[in-house]
C-alpha cells in the first residue's frame, strides 16, 4: 500500500471516519492548511495529541487518526475562521516531519475500509443505546436513516463519539480495524455508564 503525504492537525480529541469537527483556526500554519485544503479540494490528518498542546510548539501526534475533509467555513463572532470537517478514512502515520511554519506533516498509509456488517444480536442493545442518545440530543442526530442502526462500523463509532469515554478509550477503538472487534469493547465500557 502507497504511503501518501499530508498535513496534520494534532489536537486533543479523536475524529472517527463519518464525524463531524468543528475548530477555531488562529494560528498562521493552520491558516495555511486550511487555504492548502481548500484550494485543492484535500483533507489534513486529524491525530489524538500524544505529548504537547494543541497552539504553540508543534505536538507529538498519535499513530492512527482519521483523515478530515473540509465542509465548510465561516467567521466566528470573535472574528476567527470557522471550520467544520467530516472524518473520512483511518489512516496510520509512518513517520512525521515539521515545516518551518511548525506545521506538521505526515507520510500516512491509509487503512482499508471496514467489511459492512450488520450489528450482532449480542450486540443489539448497543445499536438500541444509541438510538436513545440521539433521539435526546435532536437536531441533526434526532433522524438518521432507520438503517444505520444495523451497520455495525457506523453505530461502533457513533458510540465511540458519544459516550463519555477518556481520550486513550476514545483512540484505541479508533485504532481497532474490525468493527465486531469495536462492539465488544464498547460493551464492555457500558455497565460504568449505567445507574446504579
């Protein structure tokens, strides 16, 4: 498989392929991403902050991320840019390298798409959980297609966003490749979230 190179943007959350992002850009080297992604129509690497903080001196990015593809942007009350992203693919850093801006870039070896499968029967209260969490939250979760509740990729990482998890849980179900392999480690997160 190809190794490709892209710009990160270390930060400390995790994007999960079908997600959503929204970020408050101010520093010059992300001011830069942005018109770079925008101009050419790519995405940049979203990666769990490992060791550093996410303004200032460049951070250490984690070793899988999400690649994320701009949406749309807009002027922020305070007068800085607006960015929504959507996560698309998993990707594994190869290794990194710093601009002189202080932009991070990586060679990245995208992962293979997860197999479509249906949500096990063992697993069915995870699809059911999140169905209740999203008709609370409303809005644009209220109504998704009825059908996404059976794709075990699509509801795995659903949860993974929604569910009050840290941010280690959060990157290894992200670093999981088997979506089955995700359901079960979110099964076995649940009974600390359930009232006693």
């Amino acid at each position: 498989m190809s190794v490709v190179d892209i710009p990160l943007f270390p930060l400390s959350t995790v994007l999960f392929p079908g997600g959503t992002l929204n970020l408050r850009i101010f520093e010059p080297r992300y001011l830069d991403l942005v018109r770079h992604c925008t101009r050419d129509g790519s995405g940049f690497g979203v990666c769990l902050i490992l060791e550093g903080r996410e303004a200032g001196e460049p951070a250490v990015p984690a070793a899988v991320g999400t690649l994320a593809h701009i949406v749309d942007f807009h002027v922020l009350p305070d007068g800085l840019l607006g960015v929504a992203a959507e996560g698309r693919s998993r990707f594994e850093v190869v290794r990194t390298r710093v601009r002189d801006n202080g932009l991070v870039h990586g060679e990245v070896r995208f992962c293979d798409a997860e197999p479509a499968l249906p949500v096990p029967p063992e697993h069915g209260l995870l699809a059911t959980i999140l169905e209740r969490l999203h008709e609370r939250a409303g809005g644009a979760f209220g109504k998704p297609d009825r059908a996404r509740y059976d794709d075990a990729g699509w509801v795995g990482f659903r949860l993974a966003e929604a569910l009050p998890l840290e941010l280690a849980e959060r990157q290894e179900l992200l670093q999981l490749g088997d979506p089955l392999q995700r359901l079960a480690r979110i099964a076995q997160h649940i009974p600390r979230f359930q009232r006693g």
